[in-house]
C-alpha cells in the first residue's frame, strides 16, 4: 500500500533506517538484500562476482552459473546476493531446465517455485500460460540484474 500512495518511504528494520527513497528507488535500486526482500519478494542468490568493472560484472551463483549483474562499486571476487524478481524470469525454450515444484493462482499471474540444479526460485507467469506441478520447464535468466554486497548477518536473517 505505501508503494501506491507514499512520495517517499523509509523501509526499518530492527528499529533502524535501511533505506529512504520513492517507491521507483526502493523497488528498482534496494540498498540491501532485506530491503529487495521486504518490497518485491525476490530471490536472493548468493555468488561470488568473477569479473567487475564500472558498474558492472559477472556473478557466479551456485546451480544457475554465470549471470551478467550491475552492481555498486564492489570488486572482483566479493561475495554478493543477486537480486532476481519473479516477475523478471521468463518460461522460455532454451533456458535452464527446471521442474514445478509447487504452483499458487494469483488471478491473473500465477506464482511457481521451479526447482533448477537444487536452487528453488519464485517465478511469475500468466496464468493463462502456467504449467502444471511436476512439469519440466525451461528458464531464462535476465540479464543486469542487480548484486547487492552479502550481508554480514547472512542471508538467513532476511525474513525477521
């Protein structure tokens, strides 16, 4: 709600300020994984940037290799959460190969956990286009997703 009707938003966490900004800079540009949890639901994927330059890198993540990232002035070799959003990820021939673990109809989404090389990612899909539990699907990954430094807490404390 604070999303349609705020100029600006302060996400808190534990008593503390995390982040200030309109809606458009807390969804599109979190300043920390908890923030990219706490407004969109989105994966967060652990990886470690392999190559780093100007903005941008490549960021190795466990069971879904390489993934081109934009990121905030980390160098090559930090540890990073990749940010991905279910509704960024698309059924398409060609991509990843996974399996629907679970399915749940949103109306005119539906949202997917498709399981890829042991990862469990959130995926988005038309309704109209969902397949069913227990069926084999391709993934494509976006590109220039963002990488945001790993958390020092780890990524098991997001969801407090």
């Amino acid at each position: 709600e604070a999303m349609a009707v705020a100029d600006r938003i302060a996400v808190m966490r534990r008593g503390r300020i995390e982040q200030v900004g309109t809606p458009e800079e807390v969804y599109f540009k979190p300043r920390t994984p908890f923030v990219a949890k706490f407004v969109s639901d989105a994966n967060l994927l652990p990886g470690r940037l392999i190559e780093s330059g100007d903005g941008w890198g490549v960021a190795e993540v466990e069971g879904l290799g390489f993934l081109k990232v934009r990121h905030r002035g980390l160098g090559r070799g930090s540890r990073v959460v990749v940010v991905v959003r279910p509704e960024e990820l698309r059924l398409r021939a060609g991509g990843v190969k996974g399996v629907v673990r679970d399915a749940a109809y949103l109306g005119a989404f539906t949202r997917l956990w498709v399981e890829v090389n042991g990862v469990t990612l959130k995926v988005d899909v038309p309704s109209a286009e969902s397949p069913r539990v227990g069926e084999e699907v391709e993934l494509r990954l976006p590109e220039g997703v963002l990488a945001l430094e790993y958390p020092i807490t780890g990524l098991g404390d997001l969801v407090e």
